[in-house]
C-alpha cells in the first residue's frame, strides 16, 4: 500500500482524457531495466510497452519520485 499511496499523491487520476496505466506495473518494468540493463525495446510485454514504460521512466526520474521511493 505504501508505493501505491506514493504513485497516488505524485500522479493522481485525472478525470479528464486517457486512462492512465498501471503504474505499478510501468514501475516494475522500470526496475526490471535497472536491474537487467535490458534495451527498452527488448522489455517483456507484461510491463506495457516499452514505450511507454520508458516515457514513464524518464517523468519519474525528473520529477523525483526514484528519489522519494
């Protein structure tokens, strides 16, 4: 629960536009890379598109939340 109410106060839902995706599972594709080294394009499907997890990366990264976890 203490990640989940993490990624809630830094991303909360929007009731506007797109879904957001499950960012637990973006998250778990972040450290996945982290851990492995793995390119972005050769992630397992089972954390969403590489792209997206990557752009995810990148907007946890500049907005600190590697740093607050």
């Amino acid at each position: 629960p203490g990640l989940e109410r993490l990624l809630a106060n830094f991303y909360p839902q929007s009731k506007r536009g797109r879904p957001t995706v499950d960012l637990l599972k973006v998250f778990d594709g972040c450290l996945y890379h982290m851990r492995t080294g793995c390119q972005w394009h050769a992630m397992p499907r089972t954390f969403g598109a590489p792209s997206t997890v990557h752009m995810w990366f990148q907007r946890f990264s500049r907005d600190g939340f590697f740093h607050a976890v």
